[in-house]
C-alpha cells in the first residue's frame, strides 16, 4: 500500500500519526539536557565560592585580629624581653599605668593628686655584680609640661618624700629576687624633657649602702 501524502508530509495508513505530534517542532531534549548541564556546573561554582569564602573568613579572623597590648594602662606587670637594657640586665616585669596617684606613696602621691601624670612605666630587673646578684627597679613619669616635670624631680631628689611604688613593693617577685627593696638602694634620676626617670638599684641579699659606687653606677645606668 503507497502511503498517502498530506501537505506535503507523508504518512502511513499502517499507523496513524500522534494527534500532538507536530514534524515541524523542534526536539526538545537536547535543549533540555543543555540545561540540566549548565544548572549543575553553575552549582558547583557556587559550592566551590561559598567554601573559598568561607576559608578566608576563617582564616582572615586568626591572623587579622590584632592582639591585645601585654603592657597598658591598668594592666598587670608583665615579663618581657631584654631588649634596650643596658648590658647585664634582665627584665622580671614591667608595667604602664596612668594614674600615678594610685601607685605613689609619701609626698610623691599627694603630688601626684594635684598634678596628675599623663603616664609612667615601671620597671623591675636583675643583674649580678662581682657575684653577686642585684635588683634593679625603675621608673619613668612623663607629665604634660616640662615644667611639671622639673618640680616634681626636686620633690623626688629630696630625701623622704616618697616616690612611685616599685614593683617589689606592689608584690611583684622572680625567683631569687628579694620580696622587698632594700631602704638604702642607690638611687639615680634624671629630667628628659616632659619625662622624669628614677632608677634604685641593691644587692638582692645582704647588706646594701646607697653610696656603693657599683650599685650607683648600675642605678645610673637606668636613667
């Protein structure tokens, strides 16, 4: 049997065609699949970016955080490194505040309620001299004016008015170290501009006399 022609299309009387089917639209599967290929690769690319994202964040919140200061204004002392102490000395704690008041004792501390401090950093060392071993305590008190400065260095040259607390005398102690700083420790002090530095040095056991030219020289050394 011929098969008949119906607009130019030919069909089979054997079986007839879909009532939808249309010869003139295009295959829709290929397109379909297309697709579902570009879905699935947009996916993973959006996988692969939130993960990359997410590992910089991570990482980012390790290393980009600034760590806090190991010496501030109320901060307990801390132990640090030697570096920038004249030679011999080894650094057992130190410390920033900002108010003087508070840490001052005699004359110095009612001097100190009047004129207050803009800061002053204290600091505790050891070091050993013919064999023996020394403590070494320091202090530096910066001001607002230079002139505030000088009239506190004449208070604090003068004999029993007091001074900042060491750090021996707040509690501070190191192994070896003595639990208080002996009265007749050699003294230094020195004016540099707006700031005062005060400088005790003394044998960490033992007799110690303030005229001891070693114990000087090593006070010196802190100012």
């Amino acid at each position: 049997m011929q098969p008949c022609r119906r607009y130019g299309v030919a069909v089979s009387w054997l079986t007839e065609p879909d009532a939808d089917w249309d010869p003139a639209a295009p295959d829709e599967e290929p397109p379909r699949s297309r697709l579902r290929l570009v879905a699935l690769l947009l996916g993973g690319w959006l996988a692969v970016s939130l993960l990359v994202l997410v590992v910089l964040l991570v990482v980012g919140g390790h290393h980009g955080t600034p760590s806090p200061s190991t010496s501030s204004a109320g901060a307990g002392p801390q132990p640090s490194s030697s570096t920038g102490l004249p030679p011999g000395w080894q650094q057992q704690a130190s410390d920033d505040q900002t108010n003087c008041a508070a840490h001052a004792y005699g004359q110095a501390a009612a001097f100190f309620a009047r004129t207050p401090c803009v800061r002053v950093h204290r600091l505790l060392a050891s070091a050993s001299a013919g064999g023996r071993p020394v403590v070494i305590a320091t202090n530096a008190v910066t001001f607002a004016s230079p002139d505030q400065a000088k009239t506190y260095l004449a208070l604090v040259n003068s004999d029993g008015t007091g001074n900042i607390s060491d750090l021996l005398r707040e509690g501070v102690r190191y192994p070896g170290g003595p639990a208080a700083l002996s009265p007749d420790a050699a003294f230094a002090s020195a004016q540099d501009g707006s700031t005062v530095k005060v400088a005790e040095a003394a044998y960490a056991s033992g007799n110690t006399a303030g005229n001891d030219p070693t114990l000087l020289a090593i006070a010196k050394q802190g100012v």
